[in-house]
C-alpha cells in the first residue's frame, strides 16, 4: 500500500534528566527502543528539559548531517513566552540519533500546514486539520440557531470529519466554496469532501457518560482558543457549559492538537464530576466492522462510506483504559463504538482519527487496523530524551 513506511504518534517524551542538562553546545540523544524506525513522531522539548529560557530564535540541528531541521515553538499557557520546542526526528530501529539546540541569526519561514481556527462565517464552527485528514466541532450560535427551529443550526458535541485526498490546506478553500461560490463542500472535485454524517452521534471522538445503560452527552462547545498553528502541530482549547448526566453535574473542557503526518488528533480532556468517560465513533448504518483490543488499547470501526470505504478509530494510553463496548440501538445516530475510560486526577487521554479508502493509503481492514496497532505500540512506548 501507499503509505508512510513510519506513522506520527502524539508521543510524551519521557525526559531523563542528567547533571550534563546545561551543557554549552546543548546536544542531546533521542533514543528510540522499539525494533521498527520511527520518524513524522513529534518531540517535545519543554522548558524543565532544557533548564533555559526557549527564545524566538532557537532551532535544531541534526549533529549528523549539520542541517537544521523543522521545528515549532509553543505557548501553551498563552503568557507570550514559549514553553516547549517540537520536531520529528527520524530514528532508526533500537537505535538513537544526537540533536543540538541552536541559535538561528535568521528564522526560516516554513508553511503552516497544521492548521485551526474558529470560523464565524458558517456559523461558529471550529475546525483543524494537518496534511492527511481535517475536522471540525460545532459552536453555541448552531446550537441556538437548532433549538430555534432556524435553518442551518447544529446540535452535536460529536466530531465531524472531512475527507481530504490532499496534503495541502483546504479549509479556507472549501469554507470560502461552499459559502461564497455556486460549488460545495459536499461535492468531491478532487480534494474530497464533507460527506460525513455526524448528527447527534459521537462522529470520530465525541465524549458520553454513560449511567446503567443510557449514555449523556453535552451539548455544543461554548469557548474556545487557539493555542498554536505551524508545520508540525496546530492545538486548540475548547470548554463546554456544564452538563448533566443522570443527575451528576459535569464540566467539560478539552485541548485538542493534531501533528504533521498524523491521522489522529490528541484529546487532553479535563472532567470534573465524573469517574469515567467514554469516547465513541458513529456506526453510521451499522454495515461495518466493529473490531477492539483491550490489550493495546484500541477500538475500530470499518464501514463502506459512499462509493469508498472509511475506517475510524480511537486509540487509548494504557493507564486510561478502562473497555470497549458496541452500543446498537434503533434510535437514530445513536449507535456508538465505545472506548469506557477512567478519569484519574480529573484528566483522560485519548486519540481519534479516520482514514479514507481514496486517499489510497489504507485499502483494507485489514491495513488501517495495521496501522492502529501501530500506532497504539508506539503510544505506549515513547521515546526518550537525554543530554550527551
């Protein structure tokens, strides 16, 4: 198949730290223990690692090649100063490779392909997307546009997916076709199209709780902020307004990020009034596979999408797995794959993605759940990262 010989993980570097941590020429090792190469796996260096302020003009070197390599800044609180420096290094198999932290005189400019924003124009949508795949959730004027009766509005806490074909941005250009030409982006012209139905169902990720055997969902998110876009990441916080679930009031809030390379956006989801959480993908019209390892923490659902075919999955950090479950019920978009989770210290981490047959890089069940099982391993075993 056409596919990335190495898949992007949303990996927590486990930082070692070492009396060498303020070494002049900042040279590090990135040590990968897994027996399979690893690169388009995105690298944080957070502040606590490097024991120094992260300036505007930081890069990183490969001290193999002597070439600087893309790399981000983040301001993750939003104070103005930057907390982490992200790349994806490429590692061979139970192998590791030195990088050096840098002072560039002249910042390269590099394009911004992970991409989000809030889009006022179509309501308030907020959607994201990097190179393979695009999304979007809905705001509190759809909400209140539905609950109105006017046309045009949107009840869902679910995750809408947009099937892209292209490595290039395409939400402005398909906001920009469906609102202001004659064309639309639920017509495939070559770079996909929205033909996802989410409805009230949990689309790719949507949070429930579920109290004997009912599930309880919020309803449309209600702030949100833009924490950083670039060439390797785009993140976002999101909050909803409180929600009840069987007489139990919960709070909500989620920061959702997406990588270069990846298929699955990361969910850092905060909960207040729950023990567990579960995360769910549509079963459409329930002619698709449902498939789940408890084992590497994943659940899948392959399913024929139009003309094509569509897997969805969520992915699960071995200490947030709780179980997997299939929810079938006749009432409409209500029949859900579950991932159970357990809420620990108030947070649980999860992933969701989607790939599409057209894209030509998963052509089977068997292929994208492949690829799931992969990226489970990797997930649950990050690399590392050490001074010299």
């Amino acid at each position: 198949m056409n596919i990335q010989k190495t898949f992007t993980i949303f990996a927590s570097i486990i930082v070692l730290f070492s009396c060498n941590s303020k070494k002049e020429d900042a040279i590090f090792i990135v040590k990968n223990s897994l027996n399979v190469e690893r690169s388009f796996e995105t690298v944080s260096i957070d502040k606590k690692f490097y024991k120094k302020e992260i300036s505007d003009n930081v890069g990183i070197k490969d001290v193999t090649t002597g070439k600087i390599i893309t790399s981000q800044l983040v301001d993750n609180n939003g104070d103005g100063i930057k907390d982490e420096i992200i790349f994806q290094p490429k590692i061979a198999a139970n192998s590791k490779k030195e990088y050096q932290i840098v002072y560039l005189k002249e910042i390269p400019k590099k394009e911004v392909i992970c991409y989000s924003r809030f889009v006022p124009e179509r309501t308030d949508d907020y959607t994201w997307e990097n190179n393979k795949v695009a999304f979007r959730i809905f705001g509190p004027t759809a909400q209140k546009m539905k609950e109105d009766g006017v046309p045009g509005g949107t009840l869902s806490s679910g995750v809408d997916a947009w099937l892209k074909k292209v490595d290039y941005p395409i939400i402005n250009k398909w906001y920009h076709k469906e609102l202001q030409t004659n064309g639309s982006y639920h017509e495939d012209n070559g770079e996909g199209l929205d033909n996802f139905h989410v409805g009230v169902s949990r689309g790719v990720g949507g949070t429930a709780i579920k109290k004997d055997t009912t599930f309880f969902y919020s309803k449309n998110y209600t702030k949100w902020k833009t924490i950083t876009t670039g060439p390797i990441r785009t993140s976002f916080y999101v909050e909803y307004a409180d929600w009840d679930a069987a007489g139990n009031t919960i709070k909500e809030s989620k920061i959702i990020s997406l990588d270069f390379g990846n298929y699955f956006s990361k969910f850092n989801c905060t909960i207040k009034g729950a023990n567990s959480i579960s995360a769910g993908l549509t079963l459409h019209e329930k002619d698709g596979k449902v498939t789940s390892n408890t084992e590497e923490g994943w659940t899948s659902y392959w399913q024929p999408h139009g003309d094509s075919e569509l897997g969805t999955a969520i992915i699960v950090p071995e200490n947030y797995i709780s179980s997997f479950e299939k929810y079938d019920t006749p009432i409409v978009d209500l029949s859900n794959a579950y991932a159970n989770l357990k809420v620990m210290n108030q947070q649980v981490t999860y992933f969701s993605g989607f790939g599409w047959k057209e894209r030509g890089e998963f052509n089977s069940q068997q292929e994208w759940e492949e690829y799931v099982s992969s990226f489970s391993k990797k997930t649950n075993s990050p690399m590392t990262l050490e001074w010299r």
